[in-house]
C-alpha cells in the first residue's frame, strides 16, 4: 500500500450532482455568473468562468483551491482591481444595509463610487504583507491614510484612531509601533498591522487572500484567531481564500471549492468534509487528511547504524547595532550548543518557528555561515570525515557534490533565462561530473525520475506549475548523486494535493538512491509524514529530539505541546474557532 493509500478514507462521489446554487438569507454580497478574462497570446484566459457565491453579513465563505484556480481573481473582482484582466459578464451586488443594493461589476474600475467601496466597505488583506505595505512610510502613516480616504477628520485624531487600530491587533507598545516602518516589523506583525489597515473604517465585508500562508504554525492560530474575534466584534462577513483545509474546517461557515476558475462543490462546512460530492474536494481533503494520519512507511533497506553526520555543540551569534549612533550593541544566538546524529539513509525533520534558527542550522552545515564553535563532522562516500563547520570545510569543493539542497521558493531558485536543461545540467558541468555528449541523456533521466517528460528540457522556468518547477529543482539537487540532501522548506510554497505529491516522490528517491535527509518545515505534518525522527528548534536550541511518531503523539516539551495545539486539523468538528 502507497503512503497516499493510507489517507482516511472519504465517503463515495456522486459524480453526476451539480453544483447547488448558494440560497442565503441576509445576503450581503451576490456574485452572479461571474466572468473574468485576461487577454493572452493565443487568446482569452477565463480565470473565472461561471462563478456564482453569496456571503451573509457575520459569516466566513472559505474559498479553497489550489495554485491558478480563480480564487484570488474572483476575490479581486469584487473590488475590480483585475487589471490587466477585465471583468467580462455576471453581475457583483453589494448590500451594504437597507439601501439599494450597490452593482460593483457595473462600476467605473478608476471612478468615485467604486473608490468608496475600497477600504470603505469592503476591505482587503493580502496574502505578503510585505509587499503590499509601503517600505518609505510608517506603518502609522499607512493607516491614517486609510482613515482619511474615507472620513472627513484631521490628521490628529486619525493618528488617535491608528493607534487603537494597533492596540486592538494586539501590537504591542502601539504608541511606538506607530511611527516604525515595515522592515522593523516581524511577519505575524506586519500581517496585524494589514487588519489594522482593513479595519479601519469597520468594513462590512472583509476579503482576506491567503493571509497566512507564509507564516508559521503559532503564528497563523494567533491571526485565525484574531481575525475570528474581530469579526465577531464588527459583525463582518468574512471571504477567506485559502489552499489550507485545514484552515478552512476552522475558519469556514460556507465553503466553494474552485479549479480553473469554475466552483465545483459549495456547501455547509460540514456538509463539504463529511458528504464531499466532486473528486477533487475529495482529493483536497485527502491530502490534507495523509498529513495528518501519521509517518510515511520506513523505506526500506537504506537505513543504517552508521551516523553520516555527527553535529557537536554548535554555537553561532549575530551582532547588531542600534539607537543613533549605532553605539549598541545587542547580540542574537541564532544557534545554542545543537547537536544530533543523522544516520546514513534517514530523514531527519527540524520543525520550529519563524526566527527559530532552522534555516540557520542548514546554512551552517553547507558552509554559507560560520560558526563561533562546534563541530558537524559528514562522512563521504570513501569513508573519510570532514568538519562542515571547520577551517577547512567547503574549502575542497567536491563536497558540494556530496551535500545539496532544496529550496523553498522553486520559482526564485530557478534562473529564468536558462532551460531547464541547461539548469539541470549545471552543477554536472561545473564539478565535471559528466562528459558533454553524454549531459543531454543524463539530463533526460533526472527529468525521467522526478517524473517529468525528457521533452520539456527545452523550455523555461515560467512554462511550469509550482509542482513542476519543485521536480526541476529535485532534478538539479539529484544531479550528482549526492548522499546528504537539506531541504529547507522544500513545499511550503505548494498547494496541499502538490505538497504530498512532491512528498511521494523524494520517498521513492530516498529508497532508490539511498539519500539521507535533513528536512527544515514549519509544517509539522509533512515532517511527520516524511521524517522518521523529528528535532523540535526554539530560539536557536534544539528543546525536544527523538521519533516523529512519539514527539507528535506524546510531546514531552511545553513548546513542542504549543506548536502541535496550533495546527489546524482538517475536520471542522475540531475546530477551537467556530461557534
């Protein structure tokens, strides 16, 4: 049995229902065979085709979908912000109260009227805050810009109100907090003070576009949280886009299941996970379920007593300098006495936190930082040991033939003015490793085993999904046979069905190749569905470490019990939101 066999089983489909159209008294937003295209090339791209939702004033409407089916689109449109996109047919009616209702579709995109909506009465969180915040003005400013747009005061009483703004997000020291720029803000921070900007002229709706996304386990409760009590408090509606079932058993009243830009299944919450009706809800909930169903099968025959790397007490910190004059000086231990075993042909998860020192750690071992003491010492492929973190090190190049990595981001990661066989090829042709009228085969067989066709090494990077370009740069970290391989959030950025697909296939290449893993996540779910151990990281320590299966069922640390609390189960009858 494959580790996808293993999900939790769903009830059968009924292939053949139709989508039931959204009946909900105390409507205050209808989307009415909504169409919304953007000019391509070789024509029109329907990124929302059909689409038909309502929203009731104090509920939360899940949109859920993965990477490119219409959900983000469909939440722009309601505020006509789809350029160079257009919206093309259907209709979008807003009922702020007992007014007629408002047809944003049949708005000037660029007038008046529909510039009172934004920000008025219907407000919008984005998914990076970081780059929808400006990086020249403080985030005070940014507020009370907001406030003004929309209501006749001065500048004074709208800082007065940025400021409650800040207090009410649970931004501490908002007083000072005002007058600091985004930079100086953290993630789960900047995220705050974006709802602090959507609220602040008490929207009747409030369109939030995967706000959690890029934010670890504590972090995303503690928004979900936040944005649960303040729609309680302002009686909003809430659209909430996401790809996270999870997040939707504990967000969502109603939930509408999108791919390419069509809705698929809309329902009761618990009608959705209980009864789903279409294959791909199905899929969706599977995928989400398999994380949560405990570790991947062992793989067999390629684990070994035999350490390949031993990490002894390493240490490293960070000075930074702040005030004036740039005379203090405060020192941060990004790493705190770590040491653990990895044995030859295991996978070994490190699970913590943003700022946690995870990414650190990897950085250290393949010789980006170095570090104040410690020692990391990697046996090769000839029996011989060196020290990644010593003088020597990364000095001798062929090790970087041995150790590879994963990147988060396949997009970033990839050099878009090269094929992909070019990409693939590179390493190969810069270590050696391969003669050049053999790299072309060689590159279709990487293709092959990271289950892409040999035909598409001719093509660029933006010619693929997220999926895609992942397997592209698996292929690229495979290239040379390596025996270590660090994966450094290697599917945070990949939808929940694409997540366990990328998951199954680096399970197929540890068994065939033998590779041993150092998987970094603040996923807990896809270091136990991958890991067979687990080491919990905290402000640079290492507080809990042992088998993924024992830590998750039995966590011994207050910190590992904290971060298992926060993730969000896919089964809204566990949900700790709802009410």
């Amino acid at each position: 049995m494959t580790p996808r066999e293993t999900a939790i089983a769903l009830e059968p489909a009924d292939q053949s229902a139709a989508v039931p159209a959204p009946e909900v008294a105390d409507e205050i937003l209808a989307i009415v065979d909504l169409e919304t295209h953007f000019t391509m090339r070789r024509g029109n791209l329907k990124a929302v085709d059909k689409v038909s939702l309502s929203l009731r004033a104090g509920d939360t409407l899940c949109v859920v979908g993965e990477s490119g089916s219409g959900k983000s689109v469909t939440a722009r449109s309601i505020l006509n912000i789809v350029k160079p996109g257009r919206i093309v047919g259907g209709r979008i009616s807003f009922k702020p109260g007992d007014d007629a209702p408002i047809h944003l579709s049949d708005l000037d995109p660029y007038g008046p009227a529909i510039r009172a909506v934004r920000g008025g009465h219907i407000s919008m969180i984005f998914q990076e805050p970081m780059s929808s915040l400006s990086p020249v003005h403080t985030i005070g400013s940014q507020i009370i810009e907001a406030i003004r747009l929309h209501q006749p005061i001065e500048k004074k009483e709208a800082r007065e109100q940025a400021i409650s703004l800040l207090k009410q997000v649970q931004i501490p020291d908002p007083e000072i907090a005002v007058d600091r720029y985004a930079f100086q803000y953290s993630g789960g921070m900047r995220q705050r003070a974006m709802i602090a900007m959507a609220l602040a002229n008490k929207p009747k709706v409030l369109i939030a576009d995967e706000p959690t996304t890029a934010l670890d386990v504590t972090t995303q409760a503690e928004i979900l949280k936040l944005i649960k009590s303040l729609q309680r408090d302002y009686g909003m509606a809430v659209l909430f886009i996401t790809h996270d079932m999870g997040v939707v058993a504990e967000m969502a009243d109603h939930v509408a299941v999108m791919r390419d830009g069509k809705v698929l299944e809309y329902g009761d919450v618990d009608q959705i996970f209980s009864r789903p009706q279409h294959p791909h809800t199905q899929d969706l909930i599977g995928a989400a379920r398999l994380m949560e169903s405990g570790p991947a099968a062992k793989v067999a025959g390629t684990l070994s007593e035999e350490p390949i790397l031993q990490v002894r007490n390493l240490n490293l910190a960070f000075g930074t300098t702040h005030g004036m004059l740039r005379r203090h000086r405060a020192v941060v231990h990004a790493l705190r006495d770590v040491s653990f075993d990895l044995r030859a042909g295991e996978a070994l998860g490190v699970v913590g936190e943003s700022g946690s020192g995870k990414t650190t750690l990897a950085r250290c071992l393949v010789g980006l930082y170095k570090v104040d003491s410690g020692s990391a010492m990697f046996t090769r492929g000839d029996g011989s040991t060196t020290d990644l973190c010593g003088r020597g090190g990364f000095g001798d190049r062929s090790l970087y033939t041995e150790i590879r990595m994963i990147f988060q981001d396949p997009f970033a990661s990839l050099n878009p003015r090269m094929t992909v066989e070019q990409i693939v090829a590179e390493p190969m042709i810069v270590n050696r490793a391969c003669p050049k009228s053999e790299l072309r085969s060689r590159v279709a067989d990487l293709l092959e085993s990271v289950e892409l066709p040999a035909d598409v090494m001719d093509r660029y990077p933006h010619a693929f999904s997220g999926g895609q370009r992942q397997r592209i740069g698996i292929a690229r970290a495979i290239a040379l046979n390596p025996r270590l391989v660090l994966a450094d959030e290697a599917t945070s950025a990949l939808d929940g069905s694409l997540r366990a697909q990328v998951l199954d296939l680096l399970l197929k290449l540890r068994s065939r190749l033998g590779l041993s893993f150092i998987f970094i996540s603040h996923d807990i779910g896809v270091i136990r569905y991958f890991c067979e151990r687990m080491a919990v990281m905290r402000r640079g320590e290492i507080v809990e470490i042992g088998p993924s299966q024992s830590i998750c069922d039995n966590p011994q640390h207050a910190y590992t019990q904290e971060l298992l609390a926060a993730v969000p189960r896919a089964d809204p009858k566990q949900s700790r939101l709802r009410g």
